[in-house]
C-alpha cells in the first residue's frame, strides 16, 4: 500500500484528452462565429430596408426612385452598410416593371439584395437574399 496522493499517469492523460476534445470543438464553432454575425445582420438590414420600401409605397402609392430618397424623406436615418461588403454603396437595386394594372408605373425600387459576392455558411449566394 502506497500512502503517496496524487493522480495516476492514466488518470492525467484522461484529463488532457478530455481537454482536448472540449478545446477542438470551441475552435471550430468560433472560426465561423464572425462570419455568422455578418450574415445576421445582412439579412436583418435587408428585412428592415425592404419593410421600409413597403412603407413608401403604401404612403405614397408609388415605389422610391433611389435609397437616398428614404433617408431624405425620413423613413430611414441612413442607408445601412452591406457587413459583407462594408459599404452602403454596394447594394443591387431592384426596379419595379410595368405591369398590365399598371402599365404607367414609374420603375422605382422595388426591392434590394446584396452586392456581395460569395457564398454564405448555408451555401446560399449573398446575392439571392
């Protein structure tokens, strides 16, 4: 009988493997952490940009001709940065077409997606949101 306390070789090697394995799978869920925010707000920017195209129009009866027009009409503060490409300059436009109710429509926006390239964590193109 050993009346030494302490741990055993096996005991330790338990420990760090157990260490190990908790450390892999926190590495692995924090790579991609940063990129899964960007792409929340990407697409709680887009909800909020494209609610507010639906406010103008049921204000105004007619879509905006420009982003600029939403901020200098007060429906938005600001135009909000795209987070994938960190410019609120980058956005795609998309322009309301004629139809056969209304064949004198104007053509303002109808609705806005990414400028981003690239691919999100759900294989989604940024440019399809």
């Amino acid at each position: 009988m050993r009346d030494e306390k302490g741990f055993t070789l096996i005991e330790l090697l338990i420990v760090i493997a157990i260490i190990g394995i908790i450390a892999g799978i926190a590495v692995a869920q924090l790579r991609t952490r940063p990129q899964s925010a960007r792409e929340a707000v990407l697409k709680e920017n887009l909800y909020a940009m494209r609610d507010v195209i639906d406010q103008y129009f049921t204000d105004k009866g007619k879509y905006p001709e420009s982003l600029d027009a939403l901020v200098e009409e007060g429906y938005m503060r600001r135009i909000p940065v795209d987070p994938i490409t960190n410019s609120s300059e980058s956005w795609q436009i998309v322009h309301a077409e004629s139809t056969d109710e209304d064949p004198d429509a104007t053509g303002g926006i109808y609705d806005v997606k990414s400028g981003a390239d690239g691919t999100a964590l759900d294989g989604s193109h940024y440019s399809d949101w």
